[in-house]
C-alpha cells in the first residue's frame, strides 16, 4: 500500500482553525457541538476529517464556509483564519466574496446539490457573473467549457445545456467539482463527496480531486466516514469524536501506530476486503432456490404500452440450510429487485422461486399468506423499518399473531427474542425512536425472526450503519444463523461486508449475474472484468486496517 | 408534449361529464318543482300539467338528462324560466363586469401575494415572518363580505375617495370603472392573497432547506438572487397550483362582491337565478364555472413543464 | 448514485435534537384562541339563561335603536334586541361547522382509504372527485340550499358535498405514501392481511391531518353557512345566525354599522381562532417534523 508521503512543513499555512467551539444557541447545558477544534492545512495538503456520524464533522465544514444554519447553531468561541484573516470576523457580504473565491465546496449528494431547473453549465458559470463581473459573456462560457473540459466530461457543449437530471451521478459530481474550482479557490472543502457514488465512480471522483489538487496546488479537507477513502487521499488524519479531535497524525502514522483508543476501535470495526476462511459446505439442503427468474418493470400508462425496464433477467441461485449467499452489484444491478421478487413484494415476470419446497413464484397472494412465514427480510433503512407508532411488542408479535399463536406465547416469545439480539427484555414497551439506529435494526432482525423463518433476507441490512455499529450486527447475524440454521440472503453494495459474511457470493450487472462461486474465489481471484474492477476500485483495498498493516496474502 | 396536452384536454371530457350528471341529478332530486314556479301561485292542476309536459318534465329522468346535453352540445344553454329569455345571451349581457373584477383581481393578489410569501420565508419567524401569517389567517378568517363593508365604511363613506358601489364600463368611463372596480378588486382579494401568500411561503421554506440553496451559498450568490433566482423558481409549481385550486374561491368570492358592490355580473345573475329558482339558469351557470375552473387548472398543468424541465410528457 | 443511505451527518443530528423543545414552545396566539372560542361557545350555548330579551320578539316602537344600557348593541330593523341576537345566532354557527367538519372527515376517509388502497375503485372515485372539486362549493350549496329548502341539515350537507374530495385527495395520498414504507412492506411479509394492513399500519397515519383539515372544514363551514345566510339562501331567517343578522342589516348598514359589525366581529373571531388552533394542531403534527425527531 502506496501513502502520500509529502512533506509539509515548509508549504504556507491556507486553513488555520484555532479552538473552534460551536454550540446550540440558549441552550448552555448542551454539551458543545464542537469543542474546542483545532486544525491546519497547508498549500497542496490533503486533510481528511474522519469519524461516524454526529462526531461534528460536517459541522466543522460549514462553519469554515460560513454556512452553519441560522438560529440553530453558532460559533461561540475560536477563530477560522484563512491567510490571516479571521474569517468569523468578516461581514456576510465580505464572506460572500471568499466564497468560491477563496474556499469552494462540495457536497455528497450531486443531485440535490444542484438546482434542478437550472441548466449545469448556467450554474457554473453563476459562479463568474458572481465574482467576475468584468468578463465578457463569450470569455465567460469559454471559462466554463474550459473547466468542464478539465474534470473531464464529455461532450461539453452538449453537457453545458443539460439540465441535471439528465446526468448521471458521477457526472453531477464533476459539475459540482468544476463548479468548486473554476475560480481556483486556495482551499476545497469536500463534504463526503463520493459517499453517494458508486464504487467504481467514487474511484474516478476521487483520482480527480486528486489531480486538479495536483494542478492547482489546492489545498483539500476532506470530510469523510470511510477508512478506505482515508488510506488512498489522504496525507493528514483528524479524527473526530463528540466534537473533538481526539488524534491527529500523516496518515501511515495514524494507520499503523494510532495512539488513542478510539481510533484502534474505529480502524478495528473497518472489515477486510480478504474473505473469511469458507465454513464446511453441509449437506446438499437446498431451502432457496431461484430458477431463470426475470423482472421486467412495464412502462406506459392506460393507453400507451412501451417496452419495459429490464431489471433482472436469467437468475439463478440456491442457498442451503445455515448459509449466507451475498449478492453484490452496484446501483442498477438488479439485486434488490431480485430480493423484493423472492419476498413477493413485488411479482416476478418469469422463472421460478422454490421457498422450502414450495414454488411461490405464481401463487396469488392470498395463497401465498400461508408461506410467508418461511421467508422474513430486514430491511435498509432503520428509521423506517418500524412502525413509529407501534410499541417493539406490538411489532415483534405482529408475524407469529398472524400465523395462529396466541398474543400471551408471542408475547413471550418477543422477550426471548429480545435477549436473542441484545436487547434488554423491558424494551419491548418502548416505541422504536427511543433506540438508535443499530437498535433499531436489532429489533427489526427479531422481527423477522419471530417467524422462525427459513430464509432471511437483508435487504443492504447494514449499510446505513456506522461501521461498529456495522460490525456488531453482522456478528449478530453470524450468532443467529448458528443458532437457528436460517439462510441468509444478504444484499450489498459493500465488498468489503460481502467479504466478511458471505459463504458464495453471486456478482449482478445490469440486471444480469456475471459471477456466482465461494466467496472466497470470488472475491479473491474474480474471473469476470466486472468483478475484477469491482474489487479494484474498493478504496483501501490492499491495507489491512483492523491489524494496522498491509494485507498479507497467504 | 403536444401528445401530453391532447391527452389532458380529452381528459377534461369525463370530468365535465360528471360534473354535467351531478349538476342535474342534485337540482333533479332536491324537492321543488320548476313548473309550479313558472306557473306561480294560482295554477291550477291541469296548468301545472301542461306546463310540466311542454318543460318534458314528464320524462324520464335518463331522457331529460340526454336531452338536456344534446342542447349543450349544439351550443344551446337553454331558455330561463323566469325572463323567459336564451341563458347563453344573459351570460353574455353580464359576463365582462365579472371577467374585468376577476382578471384585476388576479392581477393585484399574486403581485401582492408572492413577495409577502418570499420574505416571509426568507426572514423565517422573524416579525415579518408573523406579521404576513397574521394576515393571512385573518384573510381565511373574515367573510368577504364583512371585508367588504368595512372597505365601504372606510374609503367610501368616511374618507369619500371612491363612490360606494355600482359599475362603470371601462371602455366608456376608464377612470370610473378604476375608482368603482378597485374597492370589489381588493375585497375579493383579501382571501385569494391570504392562500398564495401561506402557500409561496410554505414552498419557499421547504426549498430554502435543499442542498442547491446551500450550493448557491457556497457560491457567494447575493441572497436576493437566492431567493429569487433559485429558490422562487424551484417553489413556482405549488405556487401555481394553489391560484388553480383557489379559483373555486374566487368564484364563491364574485357571487358575494357582486352583491355587496352591486355590480351587474354574472355572480348576480346567479344569487337572482337561484332565488328564484330558475333551474335553467343554474344549470348552465354551475357548468359554466366548473368549465372555467377545469381549464384554468389544465392550463396550470400544462405549463408546469414551462418551469420545471424534470416534467416531460 | 449508490442506493445507500449513509449515516445521517453530525448536522442533522442535531437539527433532529432542536426540533423537539422547539414544537412544544407554540406562543401566546393558541392560549388566546382557546379563550375566545371557549367565551364564544359558552356565550352561545348558555345565551338563553341570560340574554336580557327574546331574540325573536319584534318590537316596531324599537327600530334601529343605537346602543344604549338598555340594548347593549342597539336594535334591528325589527325591534330585536341585537346583543341577544348575536350571541345566540353562533348556536346554530357552531352546530354548523362542528357538524360538517365530522361528516367531511368521516365520509372522506371512508372513501380514501378503499381509494388508497383499490387500484380499480381508485380510478373512478378519482376521477368524480375531480369532478366535484371543479363544482364551485358556494353555487352548489346556493342552489342545493335553495332547492331543497332551508334546514341545518341541508346546510351541512351542501357544505359536506365539496368538502369531501379534498379529504379524500388528503387520505389518499397520505395511504398511498406510506405504502411504500419499509415497515408496510415489513408486515406484508409477516403475513398480514390486506385490510389489517389498510387499518392498522396506514390508517392512523392519517389521523393527524385529518385533525388539522378538519379544524379547517370547521371554520370554512361555519364561514360558508355565513355566506349562504347573506345570500338569503341559509337557516330559515326565524332562527338568528350570524349570517342571516347581517343579511337583514345590510341594507341599514349606513344607520346602525353595528348590524354588520357585531356579528361580523363575533363570526370572524370565531373562524379566527379556529383556524388558529388548525394551524397549532398542524405546526405540533407536522409529519416532517416528526421524521427530523425521529
């Protein structure tokens, strides 16, 4: 593993923050947002801000570009030096005037970040008739074309009248890059820009900040909660904790020798990229298996028939009793399409799903109540998963009520569960938005398998998780399916989880499978391209951050 | 789009359909009988009878359904029962007082309106901010015609700068129909200002917390270009759906203003129509502003894709 | 873009933390407007214990008498004492709106549930809503009243009729986006039948706007009643309203302003602090921000 190894110590100071303190307004018993942060970057420097979510990094970002929102939050104490001016002292029409300027920024989500009735290449060229009055419109345009040429877009003439809904999401992400640094701006801060990408685009996105950085000599913060992305950008680490930085470092330092607890904690919680040793394949037990399955999305209306969306086509795959099959693809691929046609939530177009012996794939949906309990799925997006309005109890008894079981046994039931994922027992009168994220998704794995189902799904089950918090619900997984013998159907855009939960790993594109074998071979010597640049553009890939050193292949 | 737009207009066709069937089975099915009120008090049987026969009230009602949309469909309104004159040349006769009033008052509510909304959402719980929700909860709150009084009581008797009420063709006496149209235009307006106002704020709030409001920051974009530029255009489409909806309001809003200001338009000749009982006249004048509401709204639809270019057909 | 979401930011977090303390802080303005409409209602319903004259006995040595000790707010047209008139015309006011407004929702939400939910019964029951919103309320609550002759129940029902679809559209649309939530999906999979789906998991979602619209259908009723009196198209003109008052004094209104100006203003601070109360329900209801809390 290659780090950036520059050395700074003589490149001037761009970024000076000096015990920066933010707090909500009247409300002095709340503990500060941030506490008393203290930071420098220097000309060319790459400083990553790295830490899970509410460790105040994004917040830091926004007080640096004057944008921390009205009323809800201020800067109590400290100062942001930018070439020795404070910039906490300007007026907001000279803070105006250092924006984009000076210090541009960019965000994670390229879609809403751009106004979507505005044409892209108006809305970089805003930037110029903001702070370059004096640029006639053709010198202007010519800017805009230039800069849009140098993040490399195509078609630039094209894309400068395109609105963004047109492009796709790495596109938008270059607009907004060549929106950031038209003016050339001393500093770019990067608010978690590539989190919303997909792998492979989140590569090219990165190597770009890194050659336009090259280019211009632009220093970069670069906020993020990705190890990863940390070990292949980054010459400085700050790690953010409550408000604080609780260790800074050059990022070799901080990844092979971190000092404080946290960090190695947070380093710990990062899975490998390297398979776990394959577990002894049972007998030939066969609970799930999906045969020639497609799904065609039908398009038009009343009147108008269009041809369809294909989202998947020509599946096949079996899982056995107590094994966990992983279906990794990127966005589009068609995995959770193929997840929602095994549950029936939404209806497959051909092929057959066979659910503990029984083919479901053309049953009504009445016929199909009975055979539900055989298949349960945990969901993404733990805030939504449960019903607000609903006590855990009530949510866990739900299924089993469903299926015949007396309210007074499911009841019982719900508290053995309850101790089964690592909860207390007296939670189950609680209403779910008194739990935490991680909570939450225990609660909605006890749901599911309150049903003793066959098979579980996991619908992207960890992702919207901090990554120990990631940790500690795939080992649950792991406990669970020992106990119970489920087969775990689990769905990721992460290699890297794939990686540490899976016994075979089936690999989607568009809609089709390109690569279905052991984990282990998969992920290790992949033989299709796709999975090949997969695996190449997982970031980090060659560190091995939970034992602080580089990957030792065996 | 074009293909869009005649989808949409061949919508309309099942609407006004429905509208045209509940119109009639609602005036059919309340009790009260059109002949006896064209034959008054003292008829006797046999008269009502005739009467009856010669309106084909005697048919079934399927019949006089379909008959009564064969004559819409050649352009045929009907006869009132009363002046025993053609509804559609009444219409015609009373019909420009009621556009004028609407079309200024149209006018003076969304440039009124949409600022008071904008900066109300700019300067979110500021005075300001409360000031215009204060407004605009009393708009909801006073009856038109109350506003209308008080309007009257104010700037016609107490401070004498326009004449209480009636009505001036603009085309003879400008300046006249100006000083008698602007107290009804503003009464009216009370109301239609209240809703867009708390919609353009409502939307501008909402936009104001997207991420391309903080990208425009970032930018260094003065805030009167945010709002205006970014922010109001991104917020337009509900904006522009609430003065659709709210022309029902409207509607309800001339049939009292041109009472209370006397004003010879058509909401006068329905509240007369209606009084008397004349189903004719109420047919024709119920379909006529659904007609009108039902386009107004298919045009506001259509040109949504005119501001927001996510909406292709 | 990924289909991820990823962590929530440190941000929103803590704009989450703020919104809590902050829904409950709801001003002087709904203190105020429980106090008037509670006077306004008690005034009505106990106006017959204390009212100083029969508010229907017509005196023609009496006529448009100004305010005075004897007749607080003067005399009508009739002789009648208008103090007594005005504050026993809100009974049938507030019977009005609080009558429309609980048949609105109810039959609304009948007919937007089985429309959120039947993808058949959607269609059509759309398209007649549709329908129906274009009718404009006023001209059929006119025609409908005038027909029909007047009585408090062809009132409500003329109000209810195009009050209806807007419920409806509200219902719907609340069903139909909860559909979507992961924890509907959740309870499809654990088995759960269709209608018990319908009622227990996206029903109550609906149960808050339904609180907000209906508080509104309340004042725009009680104002629709209102107008229908003026137009002489209302309650029969023997039983005070605030309406038909005004619509008796119109034509005096230079004489005595105050045929217009009492029971205007006893109308409009009723409506007032109804809509008031409707926009406090919806300020502490407010889905968006229950998702930020959550």
């Amino acid at each position: 593993m290659q780090f950036k190894s520059r050395n700074f110590d003589r490149a001037e100071t761009i970024l000076d923050i000096c015990n920066l303190s933010v707090c909500l307004p009247d409300q002095p018993d709340i503990a500060p947002v941030l506490d008393g942060i203290n930071l420098t970057i220097r000309a060319g420097e790459t400083a990553c801000l790295v830490g899970e979510s509410g460790s105040g990094k994004s917040v830091t970002s926004l007080a640096v570009m004057g944008l921390l929102p009205k009323g809800s939050l201020t800067v109590s104490a400290g100062e942001i030096r930018l070439d020795d001016t404070d910039l906490l002292t300007l007026s907001p029409s000279d803070m105006r005037k250092v924006r984009a300027r000076r210090i541009a920024m960019i965000f994670q989500e390229p879609m809403t970040a751009l106004n979507p009735v505005m044409r892209v290449g108006e809305q970089i060229e805003e930037v110029l008739t903001t702070h370059e009055k004096a640029l006639s419109s053709k010198v202007r345009r010519g800017r805009v074309l230039d800069i849009m040429a140098q993040v490399h877009l195509p078609e630039v003439e094209r894309i400068y009248g395109s609105y963004p809904h047109q492009l796709s999401g790495g596109q938008r992400q270059r607009i907004m890059i060549a929106m950031a640094l038209v003016l050339e701006p001393k500093l770019l801060i990067a608010d978690e820009p590539t989190t919303a990408l997909d792998v492979t685009t989140q590569g090219q996105i990165l190597s770009l900040i890194a050659e336009l950085q090259e280019r211009h000599g632009t220093a970069v913060l670069f906020v993020t909660h990705d190890m990863g992305v940390v070990a292949e950008i980054a010459d400085t680490v700050h790690v953010m904790q409550y408000g604080c930085i609780v260790e800074h470092a050059p990022v070799e330092r901080l990844l092979r020798q971190p000092q404080e607890e946290y960090t190695r904690k947070l380093l710990s919680a990062v899975p490998s990229l390297v398979p776990r040793p394959t577990r002894p394949a049972m007998l030939d037990d066969n609970v799930l298996e999906v045969r020639n399955m497609e799904k065609v999305y039908a398009q038009g209306g009343f009147l108008v028939r269009k041809a369809g969306t294909l989202a998947a086509t020509g599946v096949d795959l079996s899982i056995a009793r107590g094994r966990t099959l992983g279906i990794v693809g990127e966005s589009g691929s068609g995995k959770s399409t193929v997840a929602r046609c095994i549950l029936r939530l939404v209806d497959p177009t051909s092929g057959e799903i066979r659910v503990a012996g029984t083919e479901i794939a053309r049953l009504s949906r009445r016929a199909l109540r009975p055979h539900r309990k055989h298949f349960q799925i945990v969901f993404q997006d733990p805030f939504r998963s449960l019903n607000p309005r609903w006590t855990v109890s009530r949510s866990l008894t739900e299924g089993p009520v469903n299926f015949g079981i007396t309210r007074r046994d499911a009841l019982s039931r719900a508290g053995e569960l309850m101790e089964l994922v690592g909860l207390p027992r007296d939670a189950l009168a609680r209403y779910p938005h008194q739990f935490s994220g991680g909570q939450r998704q225990r609660i909605a794995i006890a749901r599911a398998v309150a049903m003793r189902p066959d098979v579980l799904v996991a619908d992207e089950a960890v992702s919207a998780l901090d990554v120990s918090v990631q940790a500690q619900v795939i080992e649950l997984l792991d406990d669970i399916q020992e106990k119970l013998g489920i087969a775990i159907l689990f769905i990721t855009h992460d290699l890297r989880v794939a990686a540490q939960i899976c016994d075979d790993v089936v690999v989607m594109q568009r809609g089709v499978v390109v690569e279905y074998g052991p984990a282990g071979e998969v992920l290790s010597q992949p033989r299709h391209d796709y999975t090949r640049s997969l695996i190449e553009a997982a970031p980090g890939r060659l560190w091995d951050f939970a034992n602080f050193r580089e990957i030792r292949t065996a | 789009m074009f293909g869009y737009i005649i989808r949409r207009i061949l919508g309309v066709i099942p609407v006004m359909a429905i509208v045209a069937l509940v119109v009639f089975l609602l005036l059919r099915l309340t009790p009260g009988d059109p002949a006896a009120i064209l034959a008054g008090d003292s008829a006797t049987a046999a008269q009502l009878e005739r009467i009856r026969e010669s309106l084909g009230l005697n048919d079934p009602l399927h019949l006089q359904f379909f008959n009564w949309i064969r004559q819409l469909l050649q352009g045929d309104l009907g006869t009132s029962l009363i002046s025993n004159t053609d509804v559609s040349q009444m219409i015609g006769r009373r019909i420009n007082p009621t556009i004028n009033l609407a079309v200024m008052t149209i006018i003076i509510s969304v440039l009124m309106a949409v600022p008071m909304g904008v900066i109300a959402a700019w300067r979110h719980r500021s005075w300001i901010d409360y000031g215009v929700m204060t407004f605009s909860v009393l708009g909801f709150s006073v009856p038109v015609f109350v506003i209308g009084y008080i309007f009257i009581q104010i700037f016609a008797i107490e401070l004498r700068w326009v004449p209480v009420q009636g009505y001036a063709h603009p085309t003879q006496d400008l300046m006249g129909f100006f000083q008698r149209a602007i107290l009804p235009s503003l009464t009216l307006a009370t109301i239609y200002v209240a809703l867009i106002a708390r919609m353009t704020r409502a939307s501008m709030l909402e936009v104001l917390g997207e991420d391309y409001i903080r990208t425009a920051r970032a930018k260094g974009v003065r805030e009167n270009v945010v709002l205006f530029r970014h922010a109001l255009r991104n917020a337009a489409v509900p904006i522009m759906t609430i003065i659709g909806t709210g022309f029902a309001l409207l509607i309800s809003g001339v049939v009292v203003t041109e009472s209370v200001f006397n004003i010879p338009g058509i909401g006068r000749l329905t509240v007369d129509a209606i009084l008397a009982r004349d189903y004719p006249v109420i047919q024709a004048m119920i379909l006529l502003t659904a007609g009108i509401y039902v386009l107004v709204n298919l045009l506001i639809d259509i040109s949504y894709s005119l501001i927001d270019p996510r909406i292709r057909y | 873009m990924a289909d991820v979401q990823q962590p929530t930011s440190g941000m929103q977090v803590v704009l989450g933390a703020l919104s809590l303390p902050k829904k409950w802080r709801l001003g002087i303005g709904p203190i105020i407007a429980v106090i008037v409409l509670l006077a306004i209602v008690m005034a009505a319903v106990f106006a017959p214990l204390y009212v100083p004259y029969d508010p229907s006995q017509m005196s023609s040595t009496n006529r448009l008498q100004p305010s005075s000790a004897e007749h607080l707010f003067g005399t009508d047209p009739y002789g009648r004492d208008l103090f007594s008139r005005v504050v026993t015309g809100g009974q049938v006011s507030l019977l009005i709106g609080i009558g429309s407004a609980i048949v609105s929702v109810l039959v609304g939400l009948a007919i937007g549930l089985v429309s959120g939910f039947f993808r058949i019964a959607d269609a059509i029951i759309m398209r007649v809503m549709d329908s129906l919103m274009a009718i404009p309320a006023i001209l059929l609550a006119i025609a409908l009243v005038a027909l029909s002759g007047p009585s408090i129940t062809s009132v409500i029902i003329a109000i209810t009729i195009p009050e209806v679809p807007r419920v409806v559209r509200l219902v719907r649309s609340v069903v139909l986006g909860a559909r979507e939530e992961p924890y509907v999906e959740a309870a499809i999979a654990l088995g759960s039948s269709m209608p018990r789906i319908l009622w227990q998991h996206l029903m109550p979602n609906t149960l808050s706007p339904l609180i907000v619209q209906g508080t509104y259908i309340c004042a725009s009723a009680i104002l629709t009643e209102a107008i229908l009196s003026f137009l002489g198209a209302g309650v029969s003109t023997e039983i005070p309203t605030w309406g038909n008052i005004m619509a008796e004094g119109r034509t005096y209104f230079q004489v005595n302003p105050g045929l217009i100006f009492w029971p205007g203003l006893m109308l409009s601070l009723c409506i007032l602090s109804i809509n008031l109360l409707g926009d406090t329900a919806r300020d502490i209801l407010d889905p968006r921000l229950k998702k930020r809390e959550a």
